[in-house]
C-alpha cells in the first residue's frame, strides 16, 4: 500500500493466542494473554486506532472494535454487545497474572 510505513508482519501483529505461554521460553504478548483489563484496549483502540487516523473513531466504533478482538479472543461470545457498562465486567484471561507494586507510593 502507497504511504504507509514498512510494518511489521505475521506474529508481531497478533492480537490474539497466546494464552498460558507467558512463562514459556517462547512467549506469545497479546491482548488475550497479556493484557489484565479490557478498558486498557478500548483506550489503546481510542488513541492510537486507526493507524492513518489515530483518534478518528466514534465511541461506538470504538467499542465495536474492542468487541471484536475480544470476541476472537474467545474472551466474551460473539454476540455480547459492549459498552461502558459491559466493558467493566469483561474478565480477561490474565487479571490475574499481575501483582501490586509492593513499594510505597513514589509520587504523591
């Protein structure tokens, strides 16, 4: 395509997979098996989507696109609808996989 940069291809661009090979020698980074919350991706989505555009999208094709990885990602069904409300409660695979920062708050 004329215009745009040399992206990177195949793995690098994954979005989905990847889930429990983050302790593994080949790990996979994605939003299904990475990423703690759902919130964060519809604010990565928000910023820096479309690439030609960052920001351009609705709120609605925000959300849509948010439902669509995360339905891929076998993390909600197809059909679930989401929006301010629903995205609260998408429970991602690795919620889990973080752990609080243990020292005291740096910047106050």
């Amino acid at each position: 395509m004329a215009g745009l940069p040399d992206m990177p291809s195949g793995g690098a661009l994954r979005l989905i997979g990847g889930r429990g090979t983050l302790a593994s020698a080949n790990p996979v980074v994605t939003v299904e098996s990475y990423w703690p919350y759902a919130t964060t991706l519809f604010d990565y989505i928000r910023r820096a989507m479309p690439f030609s555009a960052p920001g351009s999208l609705s709120n609605d094709e925000v959300y849509a696109v948010t439902a669509y990885i995360l339905a891929e990602g076998n993390i909600i069904e197809k059909a679930t609808v989401i929006d301010a409300e629903t995205l609260l409660k998408v429970q991602m695979p690795n919620r889990d996989g973080f752990v609080p920062d243990p020292r005291p708050e740096l910047f106050k």
